[in-house]
C-alpha cells in the first residue's frame, strides 16, 4: 500500500478521475460511410461505431460499441474468425490520408496469431478456385515488404511501430545495396514499448446475431505506454496546458484477407487497414498541478477517498493555504492511532472511529470532519460460453462471447468466494482431500468455481445454467493483501447472513459444499483448532496447502495457495485487472530466469474473459466494471447506483464506539428497512487530534477539509469536482464537517469543549469560507456547496445531525440527511495499480 496521490511535483492529471459509461457528453459516433477508405469494397458498409467518451480521458475505461456488422465466429487455432472487430489506440496522423491515424503510430500485434507481420504470397492465383486471382501485397505495403527468393526465404510483410518519441521498431529495411531485407533479429510483436502484458489492444471482440456489439476499452496515457505519449502536455507559451492527443481505432475484418480465404493476417495489413475507422481522442494533460518546492501536508489511510483527493488537488494548490497534500493509502486504524496524539501527524483518513484497545481506557480525542460517501463492489468480467450440447435456446446460442451485464450475490456465496472453498481456487495436483476432492472421477459436492455453483445458479438467470466456464478466476475474488477498514465491512457483510454465518462454522450448504475447513469459525472444524475470527481487517489465505515441488532436469517448483492464487497491489488494481480480463493466472515454469520461476499467464482476451475483483465503487465506474448485485438486509440484490449509495447514507447510524462516526450496520432497522440501499456503502472520515501543536499544519487540514465539503462535493469530472463513484454528502454531514474543522483549526478538543459551542460565527471567523461556500482557487469566486435533495429511500432515516445547521440547510428531518447527486465515475489512482500504471507494466 502506501500511495502517493498529491505532491508537490505531482502526477496529478494522470489520477484525475473521470466518468466513463455514465457520462455521454463526450460520445462520437463515426460511420463506415464518409470514412472508409475503400468504401466501395468495406466488409460491413453500414457499420457505425460509437465511443462512449473521447475527452478528458485519463488511464480508465471506455466503451465501444457499433452496430451495422455481421454475427460473429470464434478464433479457431490460427485462422482469426470471421465478421469482428479489432480495437487499438494510435497516435499519430496518417500524412497521406488526413483526419485518419497513421498505423505505423498503433499499438497493435503483441498476443498470438494477430502480430504486424507475416509472410505472404507473392501475387498468384489460388490453384484450387480459378476466380480467387487477388493480389497479395497491396502497393501501400510494398515499402514494407521483403521479397522471398523461394523456398526456405519466403516474402515477408512488417508494419513498423514509431514511437511518439521518434524511436521505430521495424524488421524490414534497407540492405547495403538498398534492398529491403528481413532482420530475423527484431521482434515488432514484442519490444521496448509494448508486449502482450502491457498493451490494450483487442484482437477479436465479436458481434451478436444483429451484428451488434460492445467492448469495453482500457485506454493509456503516456504513464502506462510511453510509446504512445497519449496525454504528454503541450506547453505553448500564453495558451493552457493541454494533453497530446491519440486516436482509437477500430479494424473491421470480414471474412478473408486478399490472397486468403480467412483472416490469417494483420489489421494493419492494408487491404485490412483501409477500412479502419477511428475517433481523436482527448486527454487531460499529464504533468505537474503543483508548483515545485510548494508546501506539502500529509494525508493517511483509506484508499476509498483517494480519487477524490486527486481530483481536489489542483484547487487545493492554488487556494488559501497553497497547499499539496500527499496521500500514503494503507491501514487506517494505524492511520488514527497516529492522529490521535498530539505530536503533528498525517490527516487519517478512515470510515471506522479510533479502536478501543488503542485507548487503554481513555476518551477519543478525535474530531471527526465527513468527507466522502463510497464503497466497496464486486466486479465481474464473464464472457458467455455456451456448453456445446443438445437443448441449449438459441438466443443463449447468439449471445456466444458476449459479456454478461448482471450478477447476483449473496452474503454466503461471498463467503465462498473468499475461503477457497471452490475447488479450482487450490493448486491442481496438491492434496485436496480436505475439499472432499479425491480425484477427476470422485469430485465432491464442492463445485470448481462459482458458476457451477447451484446456490448460485438458483438466484441467477436461467443462462448461466448453459454456460461451461472453466476460467480459475471464477473460483476466488482477486483481493489485496494488508489490513483495512474495506475488508471489515466486507466481512461484517458477510456476517450478517445466519445463512453465510452457518457456513463458514461448518454447516454444508443445501447442495452440500462445506467451506474449506481451514477457514471455518469452528474450533473443531478448522485443522488448526483455532476458528477464524471474524470480521477481520484483512482476507487471509489461510489454507496451508501446497502443490509439491518435483526434480530432475524438468523440475517445477512447488505451488501454494499464494502462488497460485496471488493478491492484488490495492482495491483499485482489482478494478483494473477485471477490465483487462487479468485473472492473475499463474503460467508455466520458466527457465530461462535465473533461478527458474513460474511465469504469468497474460489476460485472457474479449470472449475469452472470466474475473471476479474486490474494488471500489469510484475504481468499478473508472475502469468500466460491470459490478454484482447484492443482497441487502432488505432481502433486495442492490447494485453501487447513486440512489443506492444515497439510500445507503441515509439509513446509516451511529457507530457504538462513537456517535459521531456513522455506518452502514446490517442488523439496524433502518437497514434492513432500505429495500433501495446498497449494503457495502462507506463513508469516509477526516479525523485528528486538534490538541497538536503544529497550529500552521492544521489549518491547512482544516482547509483542506472545508474545500472537500464545498466545491468538492460538485459533482463532475472537472478538477475540483467530485467524481463518479462517490455520492455528494447530506446537509447535515457538511455541517459536522464545517463544525470538526473549525475545532482542529483553533485547537479545541472534543474532551475539552462540546462541539456544539462551535458556533457558525465561530466557523465565519476561522476561515475565508462564508456560510456554505468555498474558494474553487485563489481568486476565484465563491462555489457554492450543493443543497440536498431527498433521495427515494425505504426505511427510517439515520445519522444525527451533528453540530449546527448552516444557512443553506434545508430543515431537519429526512430531506437533511439525503444524499442528493450520484455515482460520478473516475477513481484516480488511490492505490498501487495507479502507482503500477505511471510505469511501463511488464511481467
């Protein structure tokens, strides 16, 4: 853990959230008609393409999807399938053709069997069909071609990739004489820029029986593939900052290739490429939103908060105290332990009040400022397989390799999930017994992984019983290691089910799975005579099993649960994994290192994809994640929407250990009232001690907490503004917040002074902000702080108001304790994966 988010030379822009699929105001649709450069020949004349966001774009996700095509047919071995699209991001102007990329500036060829060369057939007919009489080498590939002699020496094709920096990989070029020669030395597939780990590009993304379809798009700054530079500013002297643009492309292929009766070649190829169609895509720019040498102020603890840190940066530097703040996500419990003395510290961060045990007795010193409304989600990348038998309907048959949209989970199932208990979540060849798994012939009653699950296939639709999924990723939920407040409210979740809860103490399901008994609460269940305690702040891989090792010249090394099923960087990373289909698969024994070492296996592609990750709302809405319906105690399946966070806010009460601090707890009535709340809604609390003695630091945290609970809960994706993924606060939360940060400012502990005392003349004298509004930056006009609305919500309403009502809160009761916009997406970079992506990602 451990991220920076602000700093005072900060990679700010490249965190800065932005909405994905929810935000439309940037969408473009492009037509084959009017664009194609072959129109007359095009393999899908009425195609339409639409991309669902094409400016201010950081690293995240996309959608594309067309219409216009023609239903699809799998890869089969070498030969490519038939009617698809192909999908990559380019940077680069084609000079010959302009308002088209230029291909040799694409990222594209990294993964089997689609590549930037290949060799051809010289131009001759095709001895079995007298008509079949194309030419090979289109003349636009001729200067990229090397002429075979024959035999053992056959021609050659290869797109040469140019880097935005002037760099080219490239395997043909000039002999001494000016021929042009195939260099067998260069790879153009794998190089310094981009390999199959690293690159974004989609090979096959198919289409349904009307020939329409969607993908989701990982799109990359300069941070993730330096040889696009997509984002790098362009600095001219009396103009804004802006980020370099790129462009996203999309290759339609048919059903052969000229010479060819099937797709054996690359896109890029030109009679592929001329009927490319693409969208210019706009960035934010990457670089510096701080000055250089400017002061810093630490922030620590929940990574929930970290996308709207990013986001309130650039405002932050140019305000009243000029300040960056520098967020390191990790445990938060540790991060209020430190906030709780009076020697200067960090701002924590965190969505659970000071431990007791921490206390040793005494009261909790800390002023409690709410800052944000999140939460926790389960994402989910299923791509349909039907079983290849008798009696499946033919509409599952035509949604072949589409992806699932919708997934329901229970408390118990999440237990499943995050046991092991599924078969496939275990190293093949260990000893399973402990599973009830003996061999191939005699399984068990625990299933291999969640879809053949019939505890699951009894709350889900009726398609999911016709599918044969086998990916190992459906058998765990790609989780982080190291402690958090996330992975106790997951486990709370999980704990307020009798169902989930009879479970994990050993009972079987109706079905008879029985969790992995290394898991089990029972002390006489669990090998280790010590039954897991929960909830817990963190998800162990406590199953001790183990895959031996062999020997010999072709000697593996040994498996275990770790290995074999490793963690994620952060909550984010598990965001991000889903969207790139990543299942963190361990690959085979290599070799080549030294010592030798199991590989990784690298994502599996659209069509192919089968993950389940443990992220965050804001991460699930940047990366374009379709997320899991839950159970909530309602006995409604609630997916992370605004007007379930919003209902979520609403139904939270006070936390036993302090009444200042709100949750969403499973077992109150007015949970269990909420049918429309989601049930892993957070918030987030800024606390410290205001007895430090760092006066000028806390004020600048006191600051910093009056911007969040003013322009910052704007919602949008505009610096400043909140992002997707974070529900704007109710009226009564920003009072609290006011309130908490006026007392950390002038020093007055909650021990020592009720917070009431704090007046709003009080507040007034203590800062620049007046009566509800904040400075958007120094200068600048007041924004003024959003006014609630009253959400749609089941239940009693929770959370006291706490502190005074300001000017523009509208009266006590439920409407006070709404939360009134929604879920705006972009999570920026609050954890590793971010961290990950400002570098170049290679196995």
């Amino acid at each position: 853990m451990g991220l920076i988010v602000g700093m005072g030379v900060s990679l700010v822009s490249t965190l800065l959230p932005t909405p994905a699929e929810a935000s439309t105001s940037s969408a473009v649709t492009v037509a084959a008609r009017g664009y194609d450069l072959d129109y007359g020949n095009a393999p899908f004349p009425d195609l339409a393409v639409t991309v669902s966001k094409t400016s201010e774009l950081v690293s995240q996700g996309i959608l594309v999807s067309w219409t216009g095509g023609k239903k699809s047919v799998r890869p089969q071995g070498s030969v490519g399938g038939e009617n698809f699209m192909q999908i990559a991001q380019c940077w680069g102007e084609d000079p010959l053709n302009p308002g088209h990329p230029d291909r040799t500036t694409c990222q594209y060829g990294a993964f089997p069997n689609v590549g930037r060369d290949s060799n051809v057939l010289d131009n001759v007919t095709d001895p079995n069909d007298e008509a079949f009489n194309l030419k090979s080498i289109a003349p636009e590939d001729e200067q990229y071609t090397a002429k075979g002699t024959g035999g053992l020496v056959p021609t050659y094709t290869s797109i040469p990739f140019r880097a935005v920096s002037g760099e080219t990989v490239a395997s043909v070029g000039p002999n001494a004489a000016g021929v042009l020669k195939h260099d067998t030395s260069i790879d153009v597939n794998t190089n310094e820029f981009f390999t199959q780990f690293t690159s974004n590009e989609i090979k096959w993304a198919g289409a349904d029986d009307t020939g329409a379809g969607s993908v989701k798009f990982e799109v990359q700054t300069s941070m993730q593939s330096p040889g696009l530079g997509c984002g790098q500013p362009i600095i001219v002297s009396g103009r804004p900052i802006v980020g370099q643009t790129c462009w996203l492309v999309v290759i339609p292929r048919g059903t052969g290739d000229s010479g060819v009766k099937s797709i054996t070649r690359p896109g890029l190829f030109w009679d592929a490429w001329q009927h490319h169609v693409a969208v210019k895509l706009d960035f934010k720019p990457v670089g510096i939103r701080c000055e250089i040498g400017g002061a810093e102020a630490a922030l620590s603890g929940s990574e929930l908060i970290g996308g709207a840190i990013a986001s309130w940066q650039p405002n932050l530097c140019a305000g009243t105290t000029n300040s960056a703040f520098v967020l390191s996500t990790g445990n938060e419990a540790d991060a209020a332990v430190k906030a709780s003395k009076t020697v200067p510290s960090p701002l924590a961060l965190t969505s659970r009040p000071l431990d007791a045990d921490s206390l040793n007795g005494a009261a909790d010193p800390l002023q409690y400022a709410p800052v944000g409304i999140s939460g926790l989600s389960i994402s989910v990348a299923v791509d349909r397989r039907v079983t290849p038998v008798d009696g499946i309907k033919q509409e599952y048959k035509d949604r072949e390799t589409q992806a699932f949209s919708s997934l329901k989970l229970t408390p118990r199932l999440v237990a499943k999930l995050l046991t092991s208990s599924y078969i496939s979540s275990l190293p093949p060849g260990a000893d399973l017994t402990h599973v009830n798994y003996r061999s191939f012939a005699d399984q068990g009653k625990n299933p291999a992984n969640l879809s053949r699950d019939r505890d699951f296939l009894a709350i889900n639709d009726e398609e999911w019983a016709s599918q044969d999924l086998n990916s190992t990723s459906l058998a765990d939920l790609l989780v982080p290691s190291g402690r958090s407040d996330l992975a106790v409210a997951l486990w709370r979740y999980v704990l307020s089910d009798p169902d989930a809860v009879a479970f994990l103490s050993g009972t079987p399901d109706p079905w008879g799975m029985i969790v992995n008994p290394w898991y089990s609460t029972s002390t006489t269940v669990n090998p280790s005579t010590v039954g897991l305690s929960l909830p817990r702040e963190n998800f162990p891989k406590a199953d001790p099993v183990e895959k031996a090792g062999t020997t010999g010249s072709n000697g593996e090394g040994p498996v275990n649960l770790v290995t074999w099923r490793p963690y994620t960087s952060d909550f984010e990373n598990g965001a991000y994994l889903t969207l790139r289909g990543d299942g963190q698969l361990l690959g085979g024994w290599d070799t080549s290192y030294t010592p030798p070492k199991y590989a990784k296996t690298a994502r599996s592609l659209v069509g192919e994809q089968g993950v389940l990750g443990l992220t965050t709302t804001a991460s699930a809405a940047r990366y374009q994640n379709v997320t899991a319906s839950l159970l909530n105690p309602a006995g409604e399946y609630v997916t992370p929407t605004q007007a379930s966070l919003t209902a979520a806010a609403a139904a939270m009460t006070p936390s036993k250990a302090q009444p200042k601090v709100l949750e969403f707890d499973p077992d109150s009535s007015a949970s269990i009232a909420a049918s429309n709340a989601y049930p892993l809604a957070m918030p987030v609390y800024a606390a410290l001690n205001p007895l430090q003695t760092d006066a000028v630091l806390r004020a600048k945290y006191a600051n910093m907490i009056r911007y969040a609970v003013g322009a910052g809960q704007v919602s949008g994706p505009e610096i400043g503004q909140l992002p997707e993924g974070y529900a704007p606060l109710p009226a009564s939360w920003v009072s609290q917040a006011q309130t908490a940060a006026t007392a950390i400012e002038k020093g007055i502990s909650p021990l020592v002074a009720p917070v009431a005392n704090i007046t709003p003349a009080v507040i007034a004298a203590a800062s620049p902000v007046r009566s509800g509004s904040v400075r958007a930056a120094e200068g600048a006009s007041p924004v003024a702080a959003p006014v609630t609305t009253t959400p749609v919500v089941t239940g009693d309403t929770a959370g006291p108001l706490l502190g005074f009502a300001t000017p523009q809160d509208p009266p006590a009761g439920p409407a006070g304790l709404a939360v009134p916009a929604g879920l705006l997406s972009g999570f920026a970079a609050a954890g590793a994966v971010p961290m990950i992506s400002r570098f170049r990602r290679r196995l």
